[in-house]
C-alpha cells in the first residue's frame, strides 16, 4: 500500500468537493483512540515524526487519508513528514481516515503533536489532576524516540501511588538504565514520580528497557507491590541499507532468451526489521556501456534478468552495472546505497569457423610419405582457445584410399594436410581433396539459417618419379621336379616396371642393389615328388604266438609322396613251393596285409620274402625274419635256436667263485652270532625250554622273486611280510610256497616265537597259536636288533637265492 497524504487539487470545485466528503465521512465514521507524539519544535521534510497502530484502529483498511499536507503515513504506521514543519504554537494535530471498500468499514484516527513546551505544561496539568483524582498504581505503556534531541532531562511519564494521599511516599526505580548498563540513562523525581531520560539512546544497541519502581514511606515502608515498566525505543531511520558485495560478477550467455536469470544481489539494514525502515527496494541506475537497456532488477528480490534476446558476445562482451538499494520502499527520503554489478557475456558456438580461401593447389611427388603438404586457416569470431573456437578438419572427399590425413596446429588452429600412403603417379596423376571444418563444440544457431560447415577444395598434382622395378607379387613359386640333371633352366622370379609394365631390362641378383632403385621379392621352390622309391616293411622280424595268433599283420611305407604310393599290393616272392604251401597273404587295406600260416608249422624262425608294389608299379622286396613261437603274448616269446641241455655249459668265472665263497662264510658268521646271542639271553632269562637244540633256525633272503622255495614245516607257523607292510599268518605244510621279505622263525613244540623286521622298522607281535601255545618275542629284541643293523646292509650287497641252514 503506497503512503498516503492530502494533495492540493488544481480545481477549487474538486477540492471542495473532496472535503464534503471528508466531512461527512468524519461525521459517520466511529473514532478511534487519539495518538499524542512528542516531537521537537521543528521537523525538516522526510523526517519520521513516529508510529501509530492502524491494525488496532482497522485491521482491513485498504484506503488511507490525511487532513494535513504536511504529512504522510504508510500501511505500517509511521508518519513522515512532506514538508518542513514548525510547532509554532507547541502542538499540531491531524487527522487519518480509513476505509475498508469492500466492507464498508470507516474508522478515524486523531494525532496529537505536542513540542516541549506543551510537553512541560501537560505534565503540570498532570501533576495537578493526581492531586484532586485517585490514580492506580498500575504500569504505564512508554515510549521515546531514539536519537532524540532532547532537551535533557526528558520527561516520559509520572507514577503515582493512592497511599499518597494520606501518606508521604518516596519513589524509586531500578534496573538497566538506572544502576545497570547503561547506568544512570533513566532517573525519577522522588517526591512527584516523575521518570525521566537523560540521553540519547541507540535502538540498534537498546531496543528497550524493564524498569521496576518502588513506593515506600520514609521510614522504609513498602505501600505498594513492585511494578514493572516497560520503556519501547522507537526506530528511527538512521542506518543505511548496505549490499553484501560491493562489487558483484554475474555471467550469462550471449543470445539468452528473454527474462534469463542473470544473478541476485542482497542488501542488510540494522533498522527495526518489519518497518518502512527496513523496507528495501533495488534499482538500476546506470548500465555501462550506454542503452538500450538489456537488464532488469526486481524491487523486492534483487534478481537481475536479461530484457532482450540480442546479447552479442563478439560486440560486447562486458557490462557493467551501477545498482542502487533505498529504504522506506523506495521514497525520495529513504536513505540509499549503490553497488558495482559486472555482467560477463558468454560465449556460445554462434559462429561458423571459415575457410580464408576456398581453393588450394599443390604438389607431391609419387612414392613420398608423411610430408606436409598444405596449411589451410580458418576465421572464428567466437572465444580464442575456446571449444567454440578450435577447429576439427574432415577430408570429405577424395581420400577413399587413405593416402592423406588433416590435423589442427593447437597455436595456430589451421589444418595441416599430409600424405601418410605413397601416391603413385602411374595410377593417379592428380588428386582432388574435399575438405570441411566444424568446431569442437556443436553449432547453436538454427540449421536452417545457414550451413553447419565451411568447406575448400585442394588439387594435389602428383609428380613422377624414375621408380625401380615392382615385385607383384612379392612371393612367386617354381615347381622343379627332383632328381633334374644339374644346369636345367626353370621360369624363375619376374619384376615389372610399373612405367613400361614389362620385364625388359630388369636385372636380377641375389645380392643387395647398391643403386637404390628396386624390389626386393620372395621365390619359392617346390620340388615335385617322382616316383624313385618302392614300398617296403619297416618291420622285419614278426612274432607269431601259435597259442593265441594264427597270423601276424605287416605293414609297408613309401618314401615317396602320397601320389605315388598307396595302395599297395602284398605277395609272396618264393619260388619254393613250401614257402607257398605253408603261408598266406591276405590284404587288409592300402597299406597292410595280414600273414598267416597253414598246416601247423612247427616252432621255429622261418625267412619270408614279400614283395610290396605301389599304385604305379614300382616295388621292393623284404624278407621277413618270421618267428612261430610257444607263448601267449609276444613279449613272452624265448625262442632259441638251440635245443635245452641243462647247464653243462654254464661256467663260473673267478669273480663269481669269490662271491659264493664270501657270502657262504658271511653266513656263517650269521649263524653263529645269532646262536651267540640266543645262549647270553638266555642266561638271564629262560623262556624258551631247554631242548633248544631241536629247534629249526630258517633264514630265507630274497630281495626279488626268485625259484620258488619248498620248506618242509610240518604244521609250523610262518609269517610272510609284504611289500605293503601288512603282515599275515599262515600254516605252511609240505610242498607250499613262500616269498617276501627276511623272516627269521624259531619254532619249538607248540610255543612259537616271531619277529619280523623290515625296512622301515620292526612289528612286535606276541600271539597264542591255534594249539594252545604262547609266543614271546620281547626278551631277544636288543640282541637281534644289534644282530640285524649289523647284517642287513651287507645282506643287502648280496643276492642268495633259495640258501636255507637248518640247525638241528
């Protein structure tokens, strides 16, 4: 709601016309209560004079009016001056309507000014009504202004009690302002209650202060409770609003459209908040460079917004605003401040890099490559060493077979044109290349202003050069048949010149070409395979098991490649009827054959010649050493082409004599330690029974299978270890055989005692034997373990096969 006041009319009908209305208004409406501010003598234009409560007079009111020119009130309640003004008198007074147009609501509102004079004799007047009236010793609303002028001490308000009309009261207050800070601000006449400041004060530091007063006797009687004061500082305008930068930087792209945020600048004010005080309103004042004005501030929020959709980075790229804040909702008396605002424009892709020239020409010679050959340059309006800036050049055109390639100079921005594949000159003499260029960034601008690439046309003229010979293709291969007589001419390697496309004059070695002119080619020589090998049996010597096999399978190879070998044919190459009589060729397949005999041949190795010819005719003899042996797997067969005559002829050698003699008395040295050992234990300890002498000591080494052993034990037990180390328990009778590990056994009558050694330790076994006997083995343990590690390594440098000592 903008403030309101009186305003002189032109027309002397229209004025009077305005006041019967306001006349008649002011006799129909209801009043409300009456305002009475104390104000100095002289008020200049703008000044605030103070507040008054119109929601308390009409909460609704929507239309304001003031009797006095000289005035003017805004919707929050503070009154100002429009003019200066001078309480010649010491008082004014005028008057504020309200109207409510939708309810038809009218109330008015009487205001009082008063000056000092006025002020000093109302409190007289006061004075002397409290002494003809009972007055309630009840708190007082109070106010003052703050930087009042004074004078000082100024008078506020006076307190008074009922008892004082029997009883003399003494008056007192306490409290800030009076002894706490700020200390000795307020002070109360002692005898009449009269409150005074006596200074100025600062809102922004005491917005207000609760005072309590005491009434007493003199002699220290308390005749009323305490009474609390409240003293409200009213505001006055005398802080500037002030903006939280004094420099603010906003940036907005160029070509935005119409009301784009641009940034939003802020201002403070001490002054009460709420307020007209406090009411802040933005504007620009100056935009730099000069108009059109492309920018806009909202009054109340501060928000900066684009006014136009032409901001063009490349004409300027920079503003600068001068901005202003005002209190009091802007009016010409509110105190203001102004800011810096600087506005950067953006850059955006609006502008199409272009060629500086459209066509070029230049040259190469054939053959070279990753060479410069061109530099191509292209303008751009927008931001240097920006996306929107940097160019990317394309070959369009003219390069399917990838014999150029464009980059972009980082400095410079132009394309620079290479060849990176030899051109030949023999094929192509000149090359056009189409070339376009775009930016980093994409385009912004509508494709259908204009187009998106800008693009130049390059001739490359190809130059020729005297070029060596050509090796296509670079591997060439010549069959020569094997076995050629030495010095026969073959087509070999041919090189071309690519100028005359022929091989004349074109010289050939096996060496580097110190000139620099020519190919370098690969000749392959295949040798072809002639039929100069027969086939033939690899394997000469065939085992026939007669038990199990009545024919063996032979199988022939060629040297020669496949071509000239299989199928083979098998037959028999004997003029001897036996031969054919008893053998049989039976063909398996292209390279095998099946030889099988007929009529019972006897045991015996037989010679067979077969011939094997190959697809062409050519063939070889093999004679195969055919064995018809008594078995049932090859491997079994032992034929001999002797006949068995015991071994009559096997003779012994002198080393062999020494090592019987030595074993024979390396056991001997055995037994009589054993029985050595036997006798001392059995001094110390007799388990076993007396008749040890018709005890049976066997031992049996056999470190591998050997002939088979035949012990006569008559119902003895024996312990067999095997190689798994697990041991079992057998009655061996006549005639059963034996094997394993070194097993000792001392048997007498039904008590049997055992124990096994082995290579990885010993088993302890005490048994009771099916008869009824007892075993014990432990009383002899550390006499035959000495026996035993005494032994069993020399034992082991010797084989005895099937030796056994008996001691009766």
């Amino acid at each position: 709601m903008a403030a309101a006041g009186s305003s002189r009319s032109g027309s002397p009908a229209l004025g009077l016309g305005h006041l019967l209305t306001l006349a008649i208004l002011a006799l129909a409406c209801d009043a409300c209560k009456e305002v009475v501010l104390q104000v100095p003598s002289e008020l200049p234009a703008g000044k605030f004079v103070g507040r008054v409560n119109l929601m308390e007079c009409l909460k609704s009111a929507n239309v304001i009016h003031l009797s006095d020119p000289d005035f003017q009130v805004f919707e929050d309640g503070s009154v100002y001056t429009t003019n200066s003004v001078v309480l010649s008198s010491g008082q004014r007074s005028f008057t504020i309507w309200l109207f409510n147009t939708d309810s038809q609501e009218e109330r008015e509102l009487s205001v009082h000014l008063e000056g000092p004079v006025e002020v000093l004799n109302q409190r007289l007047h006061t004075e002397k009504v409290l002494r003809r009236a009972k007055r309630r010793w009840a708190p007082i609303p109070c106010s003052m202004m703050e930087n009042s002028l004074g004078p000082f001490p100024l008078f506020l308000q006076q307190i008074q009690s009922d008892k004082a009309q029997n009883y003399t009261i003494y008056y007192s207050i306490s409290g800030p302002g009076v002894d706490k800070e700020p200390v000795g601000l307020f002070r109360i006449d002692r005898d009449t209650g009269n409150l005074y400041c006596t200074d100025r004060v600062d809102r922004e530091q005491y917005d207000s202060f609760e005072l309590t007063a005491l009434a007493m006797t003199p002699d220290g009687y308390m005749v009323e409770n305490l009474l609390t004061l409240l003293i409200k500082v009213e505001d006055e305008n005398d802080n500037y609003p002030i903006f939280t930068q004094k420099v603010y930087s906003f940036t907005v792209l160029e070509n935005s459209p119409f009301g784009s945020h641009v940034g939003e600048v802020c201002a403070t004010d001490k002054d009460e908040p709420d307020t007209m005080h406090t009411r802040l309103k933005y504007s620009i004042l100056e935009q730099s460079p000069s108009p059109p004005m492309l920018f806009t501030m909202h009054p109340r929020t501060g928000v900066i917004t684009t006014t136009s959709t032409q901001l063009d980075r490349e004409l300027i790229d920079k503003y600068q605003l001068i901005i202003k804040v005002q209190d009091m909702d802007g009016q010409y008396f509110g105190l203001q401040t102004t800011a810096t605002c600087v506005i950067t424009i953006g850059d955006v892709n609006d502008n199409l890099p272009t060629f500086t020239r459209t066509t070029y020409v230049t040259s190469v010679e054939e053959n070279t490559v990753n060479v410069e050959l061109l530099r191509l340059s292209v303008q751009d309006k927008d931001l240097v060493n920006s996306p929107n800036w940097r160019a990317n050049y394309t070959i369009l055109k003219g390069n399917e077979n990838g014999n150029f390639k464009i980059k972009t100079d980082p400095q410079t921005n132009e394309g620079i044109l290479c060849v990176i594949m030899p051109l030949d000159y023999e094929e192509r003499q000149r090359v056009t290349l189409e070339i376009g260029v775009v930016n980093e960034a994409p385009y912004t601008r509508q494709a259908g202003s204009k187009s998106s690439m800008s693009t130049a046309t390059v001739t490359v003229n190809v130059k020729n050069q005297d070029e060596g010979p050509e090796c296509i293709p670079q591997t060439q291969t010549v069959r020569i048949r094997e076995n050629v007589p030495i010095g026969t001419r073959n087509d070999g390697y041919k090189a071309y010149d690519p100028e005359t496309k022929n091989s004349i004059g074109i010289r050939y070695l096996k060496v580097h070409d110190s000139y620099g002119r020519s190919c370098t080619g690969t000749l392959g020589i295949l040798l072809e395979d002639v039929n100069d090998n027969g086939p033939f049996i690899p394997k000469q010597t065939v085992v026939i098991c007669r038990a199990t096999m009545s024919s063996a399978e032979i199988v022939a190879v060629d040297p020669d490649e496949p071509a000239n070998g299989p199928p083979f044919d098998f037959s028999l190459e004997s003029s001897d009827s036996e031969v054919r009589r008893r053998w049989k060729l039976t063909r398996i397949n292209d390279t095998a054959a099946s030889l099988s005999y007929q009529n019972d041949p006897a045991f015996d190795s037989y010679v067979i010649p077969v011939r094997v010819t190959d697809r062409f005719g050519l063939s070889s003899v093999t004679s195969l050493n055919v064995v018809v042996c008594d078995c049932i797997t090859e491997s079994d067969c032992t034929y001999r082409t002797g006949e068995r005559t015991g071994y009559a002829d096997v003779r012994l050698g002198p080393w062999a004599i020494l090592a019987i003699l030595l074993g024979v008395a390396l056991l001997l040295c055995i037994l009589f330690t054993l029985v050595c050992s036997v006798s001392r234990a059995s001094k110390q300890q007799k388990i076993l029974p007396d008749d040890l002498a018709q005890q049976n000591l066997i031992v049996s080494n056999t470190e591998a299978p050997g002939d088979d052993k035949v012990y006569s034990a008559n119902g003895f037990t024996a312990q067999t270890a095997g190689a798994s180390g697990q041991t079992t328990f057998t009655t061996l009778g006549a005639g059963v055989k034996s094997t394993g590990q070194e097993t000792i056994e001392m048997v007498k009558g039904g008590q049997r005692t055992l124990d096994s050694r082995r290579a990885t330790g010993y088993h302890h076994h005490t048994m009771d034997p099916g008869r009824g006997g007892h075993v014990e083995v432990d009383n002899y343990r550390y006499t035959y373990s000495e026996w035993h590690n005494f032994t069993q390594p020399r034992l082991g440098e010797e084989t005895i096969r099937g030796h056994t000592l008996i001691k009766n």
